[in-house]
C-alpha cells in the first residue's frame, strides 16, 4: 500500500482522533489512569484531543497518514513535539498558548466532568515522566520528542505507522537530533523501536497502591541520530502494528 503522510490540518482532526481512540482502547496506561471502566468518556476524550490537535497544529509535529486512493479515511497519526534548546526561553506565543490550551481543559472539565479520570494517577505519571526527562535529556539541540503514533487496526502491518515514523526521524538525522519517546507497553513496543534506533534507556515504576494492578511502568527510549547532518537516513524498515507509543491520549486533566 502506498502511504502518504502529511502535516495535520482542522479537516483531519475527527480521523486523527478515531485512531487514537482505537489504537489506545487496551493500553496499560489507559487502564491505569482510568481504572473505573465505566466511567470512561469517548466524547469527552475527543473533546480533549481535539483542543491538543489544534495546538499541535500550530505549534508540533503532528502528521497524519492515509492511502491515496482513499485520502477522505484517516490511517494513522503521530504526535510530535520539535526539538526545543534547553538555553532558549519559550516564546511569547508558545508561551500564552500552554495557558489557552489549559484554560480551555478547565472549561472542558466543567462541562464534562472528568470522565472517569483518576487525577492522582495521572499527576504521579506526569511527575515521573518529569524526572526522567530531567535526567535524561542533556543535549543542548533538544529532542524531538514521539508523542503518540497511531494505526487503524484495520491497517495494521501495511507500513502506516513506519512513513509515520520516518517522516520526523528522517528530519532528525538530517539535523543531527536525537529523538526521545515514552511508552507504557514494553512488549512489543520496545523490540520494534530498537528496529528504529530507540534503546531503552530506564524503566521507571508508576504506583497508586499495594496491588499489582495499581503500577505501570514507564519505559523511556532514546534514539541517536545517524548521520548528522546531511548524513544518510537509514531507519528501519519493519512497521509498526498498530502498537501506540507516548504518554495517553488524554492531554490534561
């Protein structure tokens, strides 16, 4: 199948969402930081998601891929943040944009409620995650930084989600980047990012309780670049199976 991906515009947003919502319906962290089941809002999770995507719009990298013959159907998507120098302050615009995003969460949060959300969960996630980019990223270029990737399970195994990949990971190597990505499913997330040139760099414990269905675990990836600049991209070839990688598909609280 010939994929064509493309930068995400308003049009693609619903579609973009439908493999979102898909792809992350049994992920561990969605399990975890919605651990009443039937409290779960889709309407309210795509309202969130939808103020994120208008935002990555205009500020990520946030790419959407589809089959040519077909490009009215969303296949795939993915989720990231450019690489930003730790020396650099945000601009003004970036800036005011973090709190737009933020005030909007709360005005969605008034309206729909938290839809089952755990906040504590979903603060001792977002703590640990903080600790480990603390630690972890230490290049003074930044990183470009995998948000989410995404694949209808109907286009499982056709190279969706590797066109996804490539599109930043070729940038990345050209820029001589590094690239940084966090998921919540090691396996088989982990063993198909090495086919990209991740490696695991730490596995970090999230726990709200004594049981064992109260953990998940974080586990961090890093990607060199290969190349430098100007140099050859030569990042894997083996697609992703429908398989999500990041932080959840819920963006706030």
């Amino acid at each position: 199948m010939a994929i064509q991906v493309t930068r995400m515009t308003e049009a693609d947003i619903d579609g973009a969402i439908d493999t979102i919502q898909q792809a992350f319906a049994n992920d561990p962290y969605n399990n975890w930081v919605y651990p009443d089941r039937s409290k779960v809002s889709l309407t309210r999770n795509r309202v969130s998601l939808t103020l994120r995507c208008r935002w990555g719009i205009q500020h990520g990298l946030f790419h959407v891929a589809r089959d040519p013959t077909n490009p009215s159907k969303i296949l795939g998507c993915a989720m990231w943040l450019p690489p930003h120098p730790p020396s650099v302050p945000d601009s003004w615009s970036l800036y005011l944009s973090y709190w737009y995003l933020w005030l909007n969460q709360i005005r969605m949060n008034l309206w729909y409620g938290r839809g089952g959300l755990s906040t504590q969960r979903y603060w001792i996630w977002k703590a640990r995650q903080a600790e480990a980019q603390k630690d972890l990223w230490v290049s003074e270029k930044g990183y470009y930084f995998c948000n989410i990737v995404t694949v209808l399970p109907e286009a499982q195994g056709k190279g969706v989600g590797r066109a996804l990949m490539e599109e930043v990971l070729g940038a990345a190597d050209r820029e001589g980047v590094s690239c940084y990505l966090e998921s919540s499913r090691k396996v088989p997330n982990v063993a198909i990012y090495e086919k990209f040139g991740f490696r695991l760099v730490r596995e970090m414990e999230c726990r709200d309780g004594e049981g064992e269905e109260d953990a998940i675990t974080l586990y961090c990836m890093l990607r060199e670049p290969r190349g430098g600049q100007g140099g050859e991209t030569t990042t894997g070839t083996k697609s992703i199976a429908g398989e999500t990688v990041g932080t959840t598909p819920e963006i706030g609280q």
